[in-house]
C-alpha cells in the first residue's frame, strides 16, 4: 500500500484491524492526530498504539498449536508449528 502523507510511522487502523481490514492511518499535523478515512476513527500515536497492542494478542500465537489441552485449571501446552507438518 503506498504511502502519502502519513506521520513518521506507518500505523494500522486498531478498529479496522480488530475485523481483519488492513487500513493505514494518515496523520493530521495540525491536529497531531491519526485518522482512518474508512471508519472515522481518531486517535494520538499513544491511543493507536494502546489498542495496536490489544490487537496483536489476537494473533499472538499465530505460529503456535496447542499439544496439549491440560487438565483442570492448567494453561494449555504450545509448540513451535513446522510448516507441512499436521
């Protein structure tokens, strides 16, 4: 995605991005604020970085599966998954 007129760091929309739309963030100078054009969110770079934090726990495991469920009131087992492996 091409980037025009966007502040120092690309950012991605944190209420796009909780419903799998990837939209890049513009940066108002005047305002020092971020915008998305699709969902009219607004935020400082603190606030999008906050809720970019919160969304990266959705995908936090991504090259992770579970090998174990545990037992009562134990926390699952993870290990690294292997590409073509089942």
């Amino acid at each position: 995605m091409a980037q025009a007129a966007k502040g120092k760091l690309n950012f991605r929309c944190p209420r796009c991005f909780m419903r799998d739309i990837d939209i890049d963030m513009f940066f108002d100078a005047d305002k020092k604020e971020y915008y998305c054009l699709r969902c009219n969110f607004r935020g400082t770079e603190e606030e999008v970085e906050a809720l970019n934090e919160q969304v990266k726990e959705k995908y936090g495991r991504l090259r992770e599966r579970v090998t174990d469920f545990g037992a009562d009131n134990r926390p699952p087992v993870f290990a690294p998954h292997r590409r073509g492996e089942q």
